[in-house]
C-alpha cells in the first residue's frame, strides 16, 4: 500500500520516476519496486523522497493507515 501512495504523490507531483530518483538520489528502478510494492524503503529513503515530492512522510503514512482501515471495513 505504501507503494500506491508514493505513486499518487509522485504524479500528483508531475515527477517522472526518473525526476524522482535524482531528486531523492536512488535508482530509478528502485522507485519502480517501491511503487509497485516489491520492496519497502528504508526511513532515510523515505524522508529523501517526500522530500523530493514535497509531502511529509508522516502525510504519506496516514494516507496509508486510512487506505487500510477502509480496505478491513470491506
């Protein structure tokens, strides 16, 4: 889940995968795992890329934690 959210708010951003990676200085293939919820970020990696996206890390857990709740209502 934290992958979709990442993904949400780098195009809300208007970032390419490849814009966000130099920005948060990773790989881009990286961010691709990340988006699609192979692999999970380290904290510093994801300070670094709420960074570059301009969001709080703490806004992108929230949004998270809401995704969840609605998703166990169903």
């Amino acid at each position: 889940m934290l992958g979709d959210e990442l993904k949400k708010a780098r195009t809300a951003a208007q970032l390419t995968q490849e814009e966000l990676s130099y920005a948060a200085e990773i790989d881009r293939t990286y961010v691709s795992m990340l988006e699609r919820n192979k692999k999970s970020p380290t904290v510093d990696v994801l300070f670094r890329i709420c960074k570059a996206l301009g969001v709080s890390a703490s806004e992108v857990i929230a949004r998270v934690e809401r995704s969840a709740k609605s998703t166990r209502k169903k």
